[in-house]
C-alpha cells in the first residue's frame, strides 16, 4: 500500500477566488498523486454522506467528496433571492478544478450533483477525463421547466417539512434509520449523513447545515438545458440508472444520446430506487474505477 495512504477522509476547505467563499468536504486516498475523482452529492446531503462507498477505492485512487454550494460545511454563500439555479454548482466545480485538481479528473456525482458535474465538464471539457453519473437529474427540453413533470412540488413540499433541529446526532441518526427515503440505507450510510448534515447550534442541539429552504430551492430552480451540455462534452459517459423512480429520463431525447455515440454507456439497476449509490455501492465503485482507467 503506498506510504502516504491515510484509512480514515481528510477534511478539506478549498478557497474559491471569486466565488465568496469556500467549498468543503472530505479527501481520501494518496496525497503524492493528482487528485481522480471529484465526487458531487445529491439535494440535501454532502460528501460524507458516501464515504462508506468511495474509501474502498482510496487505496490506489486520490478521492475529493465535495459539499456543494449551501451544503455541509462549505461556507460559499446559498442566496435564494435571484438565484441563477444549477449554474451556480457548475461554476463552483469549475472553480474547484482549476484551484484544487492538477490533471483531468473523473467527474462523478448522484441525482444533482450528476447533473452539475455534465454541466461543469461541458464549460470545461478540457479538465475532465470521463463523467460517472448516479441516476442524475434530466428531463426531455418539452418538460424542462414544468415543475410538475418531475414531482418537484411534492418534492418542495417535503423539503419545506423537512425536520431542521434534533437533539443530537444520534437522535437524528435513529429518526432516519429504515424510513422514507433512508429505507434502503445502512446505519454507516446514515450516520455518516447525519455527521457532515447537522452542526452543532448554539442551544446544544444539532441542526441541519443544508436549509430546508435551500434544499427546496434546488428543486425549483433548474435553468440548464442537459442535453445541449451532453453534446458539448468530450469524454466518455458512464450512466447508471435506478429501475425505479428514475430521474434519468430521456424520452423524446434519443437522438440527442445516439450522437454521443460510442462514448456514452447507459445501464438501468434492477431492484434499485434513485438512492443507488447507496443500494449498489459495488457497482458505482467498479464504475468509478472503470472510468479512472478509461
């Protein structure tokens, strides 16, 4: 094993000139390489929260899990008012490459941080080496902007009731554990949410770093066309996509995908829900490692 190989993730905070602040996260793997991959989450959690899946890989492999815009303990500002939607998180992962990544990485994400990775290695196709996305965020152009074609009321809904306070990190760990969308999850995949998703508040108690308001913000605000993006990277594409309830959805698409020939692969999970990367993390990691070699 190399020398310089730490078993446990690094924090990080990466200053981005220009951005108004900093964005953080976890770093795994040997710090005598470039960094592989950049790891971007889904609405609502952070980089932690995919820990378990990603350290395997940190033997041979140097691993940035970032916390997005508004997420986590990244400290870049998360204005609602006038938002410019996902272009934000695209402009930030341009800015963490150029800052932080000294070759072309792989570029990976899940459910939004999928898409903004594609957004991000369309403006700079040059600094990615290949995209692996986890059930990411598309809609046919005809439904870009109706809310409703993607269940985004329902979803801003349960953002906006989302719990925002518990008394600590165990109770919230025990609240989520085998219920909604944690169903699927193991207590390590959950714990390590809960650790990077609530902060200490000033009473004691613990509150979540991703405002419920941010959170269904994101679901609100889109404002990018993914397939004009597709056409506009460089690389190959992996896309692995849950069986149900998919947020990869490209009907009336398909001419679209077909022009990207032979560099994009997309495969559907069976008995798998938009929380693949947590149901299947043998898949993603042989993804991410495929990708890394590709």
């Amino acid at each position: 094993m190399n020398a310089s190989f730490e078993p446990e993730p690094r924090a990080r905070s990466i200053a981005l000139p220009g951005r108004g602040g900093a964005m953080a996260g976890i770093e795994m793997g040997p710090l005598d390489r470039p960094v592989d991959i950049v790891f971007s989450h889904a609405n609502g959690f952070n980089g932690r929260t995919y820990r378990s899946l990603l350290q395997p890989l940190a033997a041979g492999l140097r691993i940035l899990a970032v916390d997005l815009r508004g997420h986590g303990a990244s400290t870049l500002p998360a204005v609602i008012d006038g938002r410019d939607g996902w272009a934000e998180f695209r402009d930030d992962l341009q800015a963490l490459l150029a800052q932080a990544c000294t070759a072309p990485v792989v570029l990976a994400g899940h459910s939004m941080g999928g898409t903004a990775s594609l957004l991000a290695a369309a403006a700079e196709p040059a600094r990615v080496h290949a995209l692996a996305l986890f059930d990411p965020v598309a809609v046919p152009q005809a439904q870009q902007r109706d809310a409703a074609a993607m269940g985004g009321s329902a979803l801003v809904q349960g953002a906006l009731r989302r719990r925002a306070t518990f008394p600590d990190h165990r109770a919230a760990v025990e609240a989520y554990l085998g219920r909604g969308g944690f169903r699927t999850w193991s207590e390590a995949q959950v714990t390590d949410y809960v650790t990077a998703g609530f902060s200490a508040a000033a009473d004691g108690q613990v509150t979540l770093t991703c405002r419920p308001e941010w959170e269904a913000s994101n679901f609100r605000s889109h404002n990018y066309d993914v397939w004009r993006a597709f056409a506009k990277t460089r690389c190959p594409i992996r896309i692995l996509c849950a069986a149900e309830g998919s947020t990869f959805r490209t009907e009336g698409q398909e001419a679209d995908l077909a022009a990207l020939g032979d560099r994009l692969v997309v495969e559907t999970i069976p008995a798998t829900t938009h929380f693949l990367p947590m149901e299947r993390p043998d898949l993603v990691r042989a993804t991410l490692a495929d990708c890394v070699a590709a």
